[in-house]
C-alpha cells in the first residue's frame, strides 16, 4: 500500500517571531539569573561551613535568600524558555522536538558508529568519527582541559587552606586559616568534582555503578553557569582596574591572581560546557518520543554488543 508523505510547510512568520522572542526573554531571563548564581552557591556552602564549624570565611560573600531565590527563578525561567524556543525551531524543520533528529534520520546506523563500522566517541573516544567529528575531538579535549583547569584552580585553594602562600603578597591576608575554612577546602571539593565531571564526559566512562545522564549533564550546566558569568564580570573588572576606574577587591593578594583567576574560570566554565555537550550527543542513546537513533555504548574493534530494549536510552558516565 503506497504511503503519501506531506511535506511540512514553512513556519509562518508569526510563528518565527514567537521563537524568536522566546529565546530572546530566554537568554535575557537566564543571563540575570547567573549574573550572581556562583555567589549565591558558593556563599551558601560558606555559610553552612560557618555554622557548623563556627568559623568565618576568607571572604564575606553574605548570602541573601530573597535575592538567590530570585535568580534561582530567572534562571529556571530563562532557561525554560530557551529549551522551548529550540524545540520550536526543531519542530518548524520536521525533526524531533526532544532530540532534534531529522525525520529521514537511519534508525539502523548505530550512533556510535560512522558509515564504515568504525568505533566511535562511544568507545572512550579512540576510533574514527562521524560526519560530526572535528566537534566530538573538540569535546572530547575540551574534557581533558576541564579536569586541568579545575585541578589547577584547586590546587591554589587548597594549597591556601594548608597555610601555603603562593599567589599572596601578604603572608597573614586570610588571617589563621585551614583547609575547613569556608571559601578553602569546599571550593577544593568543587574542583573535584569539576575535575570528575571533566573525565568522565572525554572518556565516556561506564562503571559498575549506574548513573542517570541527566545527573552530570546538570552538574556540568549548573557549574557553566556558575564559571561563565564570573570570569565575565571579573575580567571585565580587571580591565577597570587596570584603567584606574576601579580598586581591587581584595588586598593581600598578587595582582596576577586576580589576572588569571577570572579567564581561567571563564576558560573552565566554556570547556565544560563543551564537553558536557559532546558527552550528550555521544549518549543519547534511542530517543524516546520518536525512537530514531541506536544504544550510544557498542563494543571495541567493530563488534556490536547484545541488542538493547527497544526504547532504552539510558547512558552512564
């Protein structure tokens, strides 16, 4: 029986502005909300470090709960907008508005694997890549330079925390401090984890324990948004104050710390995204609205593992 397949009309114009105009209140609603998400994390973390431990931060960031919770939502907001204004786009060119896969996608080509069965991204990121490969190599080494950035951020914080004085022009700038400081150890921890998420996402780790993607993918979101804003806003400050239209914020401190802190954390923040980004696509797996795409995880050297279910799209890391 012969099937007659209509082609889907152009969106109107009406419908291109809605988009438009979404991601628009989109991007402005989430950029007011990161403006001042990191403080309000980190200076939550410092606060609660304080209560139990009794003792003060190496720096005041106070924390306001109105004014978190007002970000929290702009950028709750903000965001929501921007996932809708790309699922309207995708459906406007006949793809899948969960996954964006084109309706004349191969069901039967497995994501992880190019025209010539050659391993993927999938398999640890050491085979021969699709059509997408320049941007999956630059993902896979935006991960490796996440887990430097974060190590090196870490390593000056703790190594502060142990009493040291590298990057300090006054030995006693913190006063008596040690690795439970809030502000020392806990950003530490964060570095941590950035540098976990930043090999787990370059290597496409499987371990034994099962994980949800969402669960790195948001961390990953949650620390981009959290690295962006500031390494924006603070090398825009080290520009005033190298005009003389500002002070620096915090005396004690060699003047190159605050050179280099703010574009590392704007370079960590944009290489995590970047390799939370390739990790996405490298998993996503069977898509459940529309069932296009394979299992993303298949075997080394060309051969396929056990067929999945039909609709598993779970990955780990």
């Amino acid at each position: 029986m012969e099937t007659t397949h209509l082609r889907e009309s152009p969106p109107a114009p009406t419908g291109a502005l809605a988009t438009g105009a979404a991601a628009v209140a989109g991007l402005a609603l989430a950029g007011v909300g990161a403006s001042g998400f990191a403080f309000d994390i980190v200076g939550g973390i410092m606060a609660a470090i304080a209560a139990v431990t009794g003792e003060s931060g190496v720096v005041d960031l106070g924390f306001d709960w109105p004014m978190a919770a007002a970000r929290a939502a702009a950028l709750a907001a903000g965001t929501t907008l921007l996932v809708t204004a790309v699922r309207r786009r995708r459906r406007a060119r006949g793809a899948c508005a969960r996954c964006g896969r084109p309706a004349g996608h191969d069901a039967a080509q497995p994501e992880g694997r190019d025209d010539a069965g050659h391993t993927s991204p999938a398999d640890g990121g050491r085979g021969t890549w699709p059509a997408r490969g320049s941007w999956q190599r630059l993902s896979v080494r935006a991960g490796y330079l996440t887990v430097l950035l974060a190590a090196g951020y870490g390593a000056l914080k703790v190594q502060w925390g142990l009493g040291g004085t590298f990057g300090l022009t006054d030995p006693r700038a913190f006063g008596d401090v040690h690795l439970w400081t809030p502000g020392l150890g806990d950003t530490g921890v964060l570095a941590l984890i950035g540098m976990a998420l930043g090999l787990g996402f370059a290597r496409t780790w499987r371990p034994p324990l099962r994980m949800p993607r969402w669960m790195p993918l948001t961390a990953a979101f949650v620390g981009s948004v959290m690295l962006v804003p500031v390494g924006v806003l603070g090398t825009g400050l080290r520009v005033a104050v190298a005009l003389g239209l500002a002070k620096a914020p915090l005396e004690g401190l060699s003047p190159w710390v605050f050179d280099v802190i703010y574009p590392w954390f704007l370079a960590w923040g944009l290489t995590m995204g970047t390799a939370a980004v390739g990790y996405h696509y490298r998993t996503r797996g069977v898509c459940r609205a529309c069932g296009r795409g394979r299992p993303a995880f298949v075997r080394h050297a060309g051969v396929e593992g056990p067929p999945a279910r039909e609709g598993a799209a779970t990955a780990t890391l």
